[in-house]
C-alpha cells in the first residue's frame, strides 16, 4: 500500500518544512490505485449492468433538458416579441411553456435520482465485494491504521461518488454534445450568428484543453496539499494518546496551527493560478457571447432579423459555453471524490495472504486455490516442504524454508525466539496464508489444492493476541446458546478454570462485545479464546503462545488443559513455555533471524523426542 | 472588510451583476428591434461588458477568498476538535485505538464542506433573491410577487425539504453505517479467522444486511436530493411562466414598456442561478451536522484530568507545584472502574507507598488491573475515589505539565508516528541530542538495530517508514521514557513480546540506565523479578506484597500471611482494607 505516496522526509520538500516544525513527518495520498479516469473505468466495470444503464439514463436525461431548454427559449423569445408587437400570448403557447416547465422538473429530478442511485450501487458492490475478500483470505493484512481508513472510506464514500455519477458523468457527456447541439439551434434561425459561435467554440475547446491541462496540475497540487494536511491531522490524533502520556499533546494545537498556515499559504499560490485559469475561460465565454449579441443588435438594427430570432439567440447564447465550463469545474470536483473509490480499490488490489488461482481482481471472488475436499489431519500426516515466507524490501524472511511432518495424533512444540516465524509457520499450517517458497501437504493433497473454507473447519486455531469479532461472547467462542458447542466451551472454561472469570462478566456467555470493547482485558481475552480453542471438535490443534500472560497457576491449568484437548488430535503449538514444549512429543527448535542469514539456509527439523 | 465577509460580498456582487448582465441585454435586445440610432445603444453595450467583466472577477475573488477563508476555518476546527479530543481522550466511551480515530479526523475533515458548499452559497442567495425579486417588482410590482414566491420556493421550500428529508434518512442509517463499520473492521482485521471459527458465513451474512440496510438509506437520500431538484427547477420555470404571462399581458395593456418587458423576463431567467445550489448546499449541511454529532457525542464530557493550571474553575484551589527534589510517591484508597459508571470496579482499595530511588516490580493476574493503576500513578487518569500524592502534593492539584515532568509512563500501547526515529525519540525529551537518544535506544537493546539503519536516527519510522516489530516499537517507547527528565519512571510490560535473552538483558541495561532515578515496572513475568528490590502483585482489585526472585514462582502470597520473611525484597505494605 506504499507504493506510489511520496515519502515526506525532514528538510526539503514542504511538506518535509511542515515536519520539522511539528516533529513529524506527513504523508499524501499518491495515485495508488491510477488517476481519477483509471479509477471511475474501473469502478464503472465493477459496477455492473444497472449502474452502467443508470448512467446512461442519467446522460439521457441532460440531453433531453438541454433539448427542452430549446423549446422553452423559442417559447420565450416568441412570446415576447408577440408582446412587443402588441399580441397577447396564446394559451397554446403557455401551455407548451409548462409542459416544458414540468419535464424539465421530471428530468432534473430523475438525473439526481438515477445519479445518486448508482452511486449507491456502485459503493454498495465495492463494499460487499471488499468483505468478501476480507472473509475468503483474499485481503491484504493491514495495520490498524490503514484499516481504519479503508472502513472510512467504504462507510463514507457514497456522497463523493454521488458527485461523480450526478454531475460530473452528465457533464462531461453533454459537454460533448450540447454545445454543438445549441449552435445548430443557434444556426437555424440566425446563420449568421450560428457560423459564427461554430468559430469560436473549436478556439474556446482548445483554449479550454490547454488552460484546463495547467489547471489540472494546480487543482493536484491543491488536493496534495489538503490530503497533506489531513494526513497529519490524522497522525496527530492517532499518536495522541501516546504524545498526551509524555505531556506532549498541548503542543501540538500550535503545530496544527503552523502547518495549516504554511499549507494555506501554498494551497492558495496554487488556486490563484488554477481559479485564473477558470477566469480566462469566463472572460472568453463572456467574449463570444458579446460578439453573438453585438451582431444581433446589429442585424436587428438593420432590420435583418426579427425581435423572437434575437430573443432567441440571446437566451441560448450562454448555453453553448456553460457545459463546458460546467464539465470543468465538476470533472475537477469529481476527482476529489474519486479519493474514497481509490482507497478502496487499492485495498482490493492488493494481494492478498492466500494465493489465488485465475480471477482477475474485478471479478467475482471465486474459490480461493482449489476445491478439493480437505483431508482429516488426525489421519494423515503434515508435512511442511521447504514453505517458508519472505519478509519483502530487504527485511529478513519472515520464516526461513522448513521441512517438517507432523504425524497425525501427535503433538509438536515450535520453541525458538521472537521473530523466529513461529507464528508464521502455525498461520501456513492453519492456511491463514500460503507460502511463498514450499509447499504444505496434508496426505497427499497440497493444503493449496483444497478449499479453504473446509480446511478450515479442521483448523482449530488460537491466535497469539486473540480479538473476538464483535457480538455475543459465547457465539464467538463456541456456539449459540443450548448448542453442543456451548456445553463443550463450559467443559473447556472449567479446565482452564474460568468459569469464574466468565460468571464475573455481565451477562456471562450472554455478554455482548462491542468493536473496541475495553471491558475485557488482553488476559482476559487470551484466556476464554484459548477455551474456545479447545472446546472446538476440529481434529488439528494449532496455538500460538496459549500460556504467555497467564501467571503461574493459570499456565499450569492451561497445560494440562491442552495436553487433554491433544488427545486424538493432532496439537502444534508454538511457546516460550519450556513445560509446555517438554510435554509435548516433539519440539522444533526455529532459529532466530539474524541466527539463519548465517547459518543453513533451510531449517532442518531434526525432531527429537523430548522426553 | 473583515475576512469573513469577502467572500460573502464577492459572490453577491458576481450573482447581481450575473442577473443584470441578462436583465441589460435582454433590455438591449428589444431596444435594438426598435431600430434606434446605435448610439442609443452604446451605454447599455458598454455596461453589458462592465457587467460581464464585474462578473468573472468577483466570481474569482469569491473562489479565491472562499477558500482562504474554507482553509482557515478547517485548522480552527481542527485544532479546538484536537483540543476536545485531548481533555477527554482515555475516558471510557472516547476512542483510543489508531483505526477508530481515523474515523474521528475523517469527521473534522466534513466540516470543511460547511463554508464553501454550505454558508457561502446561502449568504449569498439570501442577499441576491430578494434583490431579484425587488427589481422585477420595481418593473413590474405582480411579477415581482411571483419571482418572490418562485424564489422562496426554490430558495427556501425545496432546501427545507431536502434538508428534512435526508436528516431523517442520515440519523435511519446511523445504526447501519455503525454496524458495517464494525463488521467491515472486524472481517480486514479477522479475515479467515473468522471462517476458521466457523463465523464466515454469519458474518458475510451480516455484512451484506447492513449493507443493504445503509443503501436503502442510500436511496432516500437519492429521493430527498431529487424532489429538491424537481422543485428547484419547476419553481424557476413556473415563476418565468408567470413573469411571461403578466408580462405579456401588461406590455399589451400599454403598462409595461416592451424594452422592460425583455429586461423582465431576462431578469427571471436569471435570477434562479442564484438559488440553484442551494438543494444541494442541504444535503452538505446534512452530513456536516451528523459530523458535528458523532463527534460531539465523542468529546462531549468533563474533562479526564481536571486541570488546575487550565481550568478556570474558581472553586478549585490555585495549583500547587509539586517537590523539586527526590519526593516519595503514595497511593490511599485508590478505587477505580476504568469502564465507567457501572462496570465492574478494577482496583478496589489500593495504598501504595514508592519510596525515591526503589525498584519496585508489579505483577498479578492479566486483566487485574495493572495498567489501570499505572496510569493512575502517572496521572494519565484519575481515580474515582483515593488519592495519589507525590511529596506530599496531591496530583490531582498540581498542572498536568509539572506531573508529566515528575513521572513517565512508557505504556503498552507506544504509538509511532510517521516521521524520524529522533523525532519519535523527542516525544520523550524534546530538547535530546542525538547521542543520549541513541544512547537511549542502546538501553533497550536497539543498539543493533540502530547501527543497522541506513540513515540511522534520521530514519523514518511510521506508517511509511522502516518496517518495525510490536516488540521494537514497545522497546522505543520505553527509550522514549528513558530520555525524560522524569524522575520517577513506570514502565507497562517492557519485556511483552521479547525472548527471554533479549527480555534479560532489555532489563538489566533499564535497571542500569536507570540508576537514581524510581522505577515501577508492570510485568506478568514472573522469572525476571530478582533485580526488584520490592514486588507487589495486584490481585483481585488489591495489592499484596509477594516474594520477589525465582520465589514468585509459587504464585503471590495470601493477604493473611504477607511474606516477612524473604529478606529485603519483600517490604510490608499499610493496607487499609
């Protein structure tokens, strides 16, 4: 997800000026998902049939508005040269008047309408398709922070992209097509006038490509600017509980003050050319419109032309520049809400921990590497062959290749330090992620051949910092109430001995976790996750450091807990317990990092009984 | 002009000479069909292009000015928001974690739609209609009612009906955005964990209902957005019917000029530009006033610390400063529920006496507390009854500021933020130089690492920077503490997420770099307690002296029977309850 945003270090740039004073770096979004065009292609072929049609609808609709436009200038310039003349309005003409007065009513209402709703489709798809991913394994791991900004943008992001589909999308289409239309109209009653605007207007779309090019440079640098600012405002406030423990939170309100000016100052340098731009483009509409006039004076002057041609003229004159003005300002407005769009398309695109087979990233999600049914691992064996996993930009693999088996009904301890990548192996095991070097097997089936979501229901799991999804606690840890999955959690809680733990929560089983529940503590959680763990009847145990933060008494209830919970199971467990690895009937030492880049390049597990 | 107001005048100058531009021309027009000679119509030419020129300046000057001053309303919010966050941030209710407050910022941010899509478009239209409307009436006093009316309708009815209608739609969906955030969060967060507990389904299913939920939100909203366009735009064609009709008619009847009557209905062609945003400027206030909710819903409350060198509060005593040299710190009756009002009590009864310059270790089960009391003792929260003292100085009447320059907690938690490793290390020490920060660092065991970074202290860590393990960033934060002048450190699980080499020597080297100063340290490592001169364990709610060293092995000493006997490691403790 870094790829593509610009670094903001100390000295150099301004945003890099804007660090030294706040003590912090700051960061903008880069086109990590291609430029605003690149990412409405690709939201509208994500988007599907409806939202296309709706588009289309929507267009239709600005067209059809722009054509009764027409009607009601003729209508007007008729009816007051009637007048001028000394006849009344007929009531045909009214009636025409409103007829068009109410279509036009109908057809701006529906372009919103048909607009807004595709933006709505169109987000809703992204969201649904985003979760998807997330749940099959196909989401990219991200750190709290980006995380928190991908939900932003999924629950936020629908009035930027109503922008886009309400204006910007029929603005730019008409821009295309009314202006030519109006100088037609133009045309066929005054010529003269018609000829004319059909000069200018190539030399107005030309002008306005060019000025529009530079403007677009200004308006990127004015979005720099401000996702500059927010980014460190978004910095600031994460950081804040940390700056506010070393009494450093009063002062960051000036640097928040500094910065915004400095970037005020900039933004604004950059809007006094970008707005100038738009300026000249006034000035030239204004130009060709007086020119139209001027000559209508003229031919009315010398009695070329009649009073309702003129009127006529003089209405639909501004007309043939105000699209494009109008696409100009939206496409830029528009590009701003393509920010949302982008942020979660970039999350979609990046890869994810399970490796997929075929589907490109816009389709559908298919079935993740294959669909074979998952053998039972308290049968077969499995085997580590050479899998391992790289750690990326220079860092030391995450886990060096191992080879390994693990016979079924046995049990395997992986002991060795921090960052040794025994976490890294259980998740292979569990097919949290898939290896980038290796393989794993279960039998003879390699773990990437069967489908995920059956692997997983022979995966027992406990993670090393365990969070339980938001809800009722005991569906969380085993079942609904009364379930059989429930009386086995009980019979788990009462041997790792926490039922009381559980009794002293309000509500017990029937607790309802909230996101970001501070009520349980991170032992807490270790402890009734680690029974959860056991009482599930999946024949592949795999737990991550289930005795850390328990104090003595607790750790041994845990041992012994797990130890019965192995029994016809097949147990991998990964510790610094030392009486948890010696109970085991085998441990696997992994070596350290720094200890591998010297030594072999692949850890042989040499499985020695422990006992 | 106050800077305010610029862009106010601006647009109103650029709207009316917009409408007089068409109201002239269309004057011009009729003039010119009655064939006078063209000196006649020099002056109106003339001040068609005034008009016209007048219109794109002040048009610039308004983006210009607009967005200046969008711009400087955008920092003041962001800064008294920050301020709010600050006083209340730890509370129970307020966010803490990194992700939620994303959801804070992207909050403030919507606020800075409320100048230029907002106030700025309604100014403007609250001025420029009525003068609309005041024209047309000094042509024509019948058509100036009805552009009155047509104004008021499109200017007034169809954005209060927006605004209805989508308020009511916005606070329906509140429920369903709330849940596919915390859904959407938990199914990147989890993933497949969630299909290994066999929960996938149940939560993709849950996922699509809120989703479908918030789209049909969605789709009111859609609904709102289009009856004010329906009524927006069928109010400016009605009332140019109407004008037509009185128009024509007066202009036939001889009362109306027939050059008034082309400046006339030119006037009411125009004059709904001015109101045209407003539909929409409803929908913006919309979700500028939910922001302003959630986030008032956040920050909303006392502050965490009362603060007596901030707060202006008269019944508080003047702030008192707390002992320049060595001071003891205590603890009585220390009661707490870190949850808030009605969940369960932590810490129940604790005293605690640290005397200048001990070692003391605090263990006890996870979850009992230990955090809780850390913070406490450092002031980063006060307690709901009992009182912490420092010198005899209660911490709750000394600034917050003179506290943090006492005591420093290196917490679990330790935030990096984007920026250089020195300038994460300053948040410690501001004024450090480079060879204490990396003699810091050296304490924690990141001497290694730091040799190893190409660009050394100036490194960049954080979101963009340098990959760094939970257990480096913990080992950072507690270098942070390190540099502090404090001279009384609490360190929160330094040795969480280490292996027992590294954890030894992460140890002594603190003990070392350390010497002098009071160290409390929080650890559930119970083979690491020989260097601690005291250990105490929290248990339940309270706090037990327990034997210190491999002893503590055997797990805390009932409260009956505090351990005497086990040399100086163990001192009595006054309990009160």
């Amino acid at each position: 997800m870094t790829r593509g945003r610009p670094r903001w270090a100390d000295g150099g740039s301004g945003a890099g000026r804007a660090s030294r004073h706040s003590g912090l770096g700051i960061r903008a979004d880069g086109p990590a998902a291609g430029g605003p065009r690149e990412v409405h292609r690709r939201l509208l072929a994500l988007a599907g049939g409806r939202v296309r049609a709706g588009l289309v609808v929507a267009v239709a609709c600005g067209g059809l508005g722009a054509a009764a436009l027409v009607v009601q200038a003729w209508v007007v310039a008729d009816a007051v040269a009637g007048a001028v003349d000394g006849r009344t309005v007929g009531t045909g003409a009214l009636l025409v008047l409103a007829a068009v007065v109410v279509g036009r009513a109908l057809l701006a209402a529906a372009l919103e309408l048909v607009a807004r709703a595709s933006a709505a489709s169109a987000m809703r798809r992204l969201r649904e398709r985003l979760a998807d991913r997330a749940l099959a394994g196909r989401a990219e791991a991200l750190d709290g922070a980006r995380r928190g900004e991908v939900v932003t943008a999924a629950v936020h992001g629908v009035d930027a992209l109503a922008d886009y589909y309400a204006r910007a999308v029929p603005a730019l289409a008409l821009a295309a097509a009314v202006p030519a239309g109006m100088v037609v109209a133009i045309g066929w009653r005054l010529p003269l006038v018609g000829a004319l605007l059909a000069v200018t207007l190539p030399v107005v779309v030309v002008f306005m490509v060019l000025v529009g090019r530079r403007s677009a440079a200004h308006a990127r640098e004015r979005r720099t600017a401000l996702a500059v600012l927010g980014s460190h405002f978004l910095e600031v406030v994460r950081g804040l509980p940390t700056l506010r423990a070393h009494g450093r939170d009063g002062a960051q309100a000036p640097a928040l003050e500094r910065v915004a000016d400095r970037y005020r100052d900039e933004s604004l340098a950059a809007l006094r050319v970008a707005f100038l731009s738009a300026l000249v483009l006034e000035l030239l509409a204004m130009l060709g419109t007086a020119i139209a006039a001027a000559v209508v004076g003229v031919l009315l002057a010398e009695g070329r032309a009649d009073l309702s041609a003129g009127l006529f003229v003089l209405l639909l004159a501004p007309e043939v520049y105000a699209p494009l003005r109008d696409a100009g300002q939206r496409f830029h407005a528009a590009e701003d809400g393509a920010q949302a769009a982008r942020r979660l398309l970039a999350a979609l695109d990046a890869p994810g921990p399970l490796r997929t087979d075929g589907p490109s990233l816009d389709d559908e999600v298919g079935p993740v590497g294959g669909s074979e049914r998952a053998p039972d691992p308290s049968r077969a064996p499995l085997r580590s062959e050479g899998a391992g996993v790289r750690g990326g930009d220079g860092r030391p693999d995450a886990l060096a290749p191992v080879d390994l088996t693990v016979e079924p009904g046995r049990s395997l301890a992986l002991v060795g330090p921090s960052g040794s990548g025994k976490s890294t192996l259980l998740a292979l095991l569990a097919r949290l992620r898939d290896p980038d070097v290796g393989g794993v097997r279960c039998g003879d089936l390699p773990l990437t051949a069967i489908a995920p979501e059956d692997w997983w229901t022979r995966v027992s799991w406990l993670a090393q910092r365990p969070r339980l999804p938001s809800g009722r606690l005991g569906d969380a840890l085993g079942g609904p109430a009364g379930s059989d999955g429930e009386a086995r959690l009980l019979r788990a809680m009462r041997r790792v001995a926490i039922l009381d733990l559980v009794a002293d929560l309000p509500g017990g089983l029937d607790l309802r976790l909230e996101p970001d529940d501070r009520r349980l503590s991170a032992g807490q959680l270790q402890r009734l996750a680690l029974a959860g763990a056991l009482a599930s009847r999946a024949p592949l145990l795999l737990l991550d450091e289930p005795t850390a933060h328990l104090d003595p008494d607790a750790a041994a209830r845990a041992r012994d807990a797990i130890m019965a919970a192995a029994e016809g199971r097949t147990l991998v467990v990964a510790t610094h317990d030392r009486e948890l690895a010696a109970r085991c009937d085998r441990v696997l030492p992994l070596a350290d990092a720094d200890a591998r880049s010297c030594a072999a390049d692949r850890t042989r597990a040499t499985l020695e009984p422990a006992r | 002009m106050s800077r305010a107001r610029r862009p106010l005048a601006l647009g109103v100058l650029s709207a009316l000479s917009g409408v007089a531009l068409l109201a002239v021309s269309g004057w011009l027009i009729v003039r010119a069909a009655e064939r006078p000679p063209v000196l006649a119509l020099l002056t109106a030419i003339v001040v068609v292009r005034a008009l016209g020129l007048v219109r794109a300046l002040a048009r610039y000057g308004e983006r210009l000015t607009g967005h200046d001053l969008a711009l400087r309303e955008l920092a003041r919010e962001r800064v008294a928001w920050y301020r709010r966050l600050a006083r209340r941030i730890g509370a129970a209710g307020v966010p803490g974690a990194a992700d939620l407050l994303t959801r804070f910022t992207s909050d403030v941010d919507a606020l800075q739609d409320r100048v230029l899509r907002v106030r700025l478009p309604l100014g403007v239209a609250a001025i420029a209609a009525p003068a609309t409307a005041l024209a047309a009436a000094l042509l024509l006093p019948s058509a100036g009612v009805a552009m009155a009316l047509g104004l008021a309708l499109a200017g007034v009815g169809a954005p209060a009906a927006v605004h209805a209608l989508a308020r009511r739609a916005v606070a329906d969906q509140a429920p369903a955005r709330a849940s596919l955030a915390a859904r959407l969060h938990e199914a990147l967060e989890l993933g497949p964990e969630l299909a290994l507990r066999g929960a996938g389904t149940a939560h993709a299913r849950e996922l699509r209902r809120a989703a479908a939920r918030l789209d049909g939100g969605e789709r009111r909203i859609a609904r709102a957005a289009a009856i004010g366009q329906a009524l927006a735009t069928g109010a400016a064609g009605g009332t140019l019917l109407a004008v037509l009709a009185l128009g024509t008619a007066a202009t036939a009847r001889g009362e109306l000029a027939p050059v008034a009557l082309g400046a006339l209905v030119l006037l009411a062609v125009g004059a709904f530009e001015v109101v045209r945003p407003l539909p929409e400027a409803a929908l913006r206030r919309v979700a500028v006033e939910r922001a302003v909710h959630r986030l008032s819903r956040v920050v909303d409350g006392p502050p965490l610390l009362a603060d007596a060198a901030t707060d202006a509060d008269a019944a508080r005593p003047a702030t008192r400063s707390l002992p320049a040299g060595p001071a003891a710190l205590s603890a009585r009756g220390i009661v707490h529920r870190p949850g808030g009002p009605g969940t369960p009590v932590v810490l129940d009864g604790i005293d605690l006496d640290v005397m200048p310059g001990e070692r003391i270790a605090l263990i006890g089960p996870s979850g009992g507390g230990k955090s809780t009391l850390a913070s406490i003792l450092a002031r980063l929260a006060d307690p709901d009854a009992g009182e912490v003292r420092l010198g005899g100085v209660p911490l709750r009447d000394a600034a917050v500021a003179d506290v943090r320059s006492r005591i420093r907690l290196a917490g679990q938690d330790a935030h990096l933020l984007a920026g250089t490793l020195a300038a994460n290390l300053r948040i410690g020490a501001p004024d450090a130089d480079e060879p204490a920060m990396a003699a810091a660092l050296r304490s924690v065991g990141l001497g290694t690492w730091l040799d190893a970074l190409p660009a050394g202290l100036g490194t960049l860590v954080g979101e963009d920077g340098v990959a760094v393990s939970g257990g480096q960033r913990q080992r950072i934060g507690v270098a942070r503490a390190l540099l502090s002048p404090a001279p009384l450190l609490i360190l929160d699980e330094p040795t969480a997420m280490l292996d027992a080499a590294t954890a030894d020597a992460l140890l002594d080297d603190v003990l070392a770099a350390t010497e002098g100063r009071t160290l409390v340290v929080v650890t559930h490592d119970n083979d690491r307690l020989a260097p601690f001169e005291r250990v105490l364990a929290l248990r339940d709610g309270r706090l037990r002296s327990a034997a210190g060293g491999r002893d503590a092995g055997s797990g805390p000493q009932p409260p009956s029977r505090p351990a005497r006997g086990a040399g100086r490691r163990v001192a009595p403790l006054s309990r009160t309850r």
